[in-house]
C-alpha cells in the first residue's frame, strides 16, 4: 500500500455553454408566459380605441427573455429550433 491518498472523483465535466435540460424547459416555459402576455397586451391595443373593436392579431413581434434566466439559455432553444432569435437581445415564438 502507498501512502498517497486517492484523489477524488470529479463529476462528468460539461463542455463550457451547455445548459441542462431542466433549466431549458423551464426557460420556455417562462418564454411562452411572457410571450402570451405581450400578445394579448398588443392585441388588445390593435382596435382602436373602441370597446367593440374587431381585436386583430398580433403578428410578427419580438421579445426579450425573461431575465430570470442566462441568455444562453434563449440562444440554445434558437438554435433548437423551438423559438427564433430576431437579434440584438429579442426573440419570438416559431
């Protein structure tokens, strides 16, 4: 026997920029919160002024993320393909 101690097993190094998948769903899921809320906000704005307006669809807009989570998170879903990046810090559902 060696007196030399053992070193301790590392956990399996993640390559740098990699976000689990736990965070990514909930990151989603965070996104399409907040991108239901500005559509409907917008949409409630696109009549008019008039109470009985026709309430059109809001088409063809961005948002930034939620700040609660990395912004590698966003891009990461981007290049999933599950929402789109517009650039410069916005992005949309797909």
């Amino acid at each position: 026997m060696t007196d030399q101690p053992t070193p301790d097993p590392k956990p399996a190094a993640t390559p740098a920029g990699t976000i689990d998948d736990a965070t990514l769903k909930a990151a989603f899921n965070a996104f399409k919160k907040r991108y239901k809320i500005q559509k409907l906000d917008r949409e409630s704005r696109l009549g008019g002024h008039r109470p009985t307006s026709a309430g059109l669809n809001a088409v063809g807009f961005g948002i930034q993320p939620p700040n609660q989570f990395p912004l590698a998170a966003f891009q990461a879903l981007a290049k999933q393909g599950r929402i789109k990046d517009l650039g410069a810090g916005f992005f949309a559902m797909v």
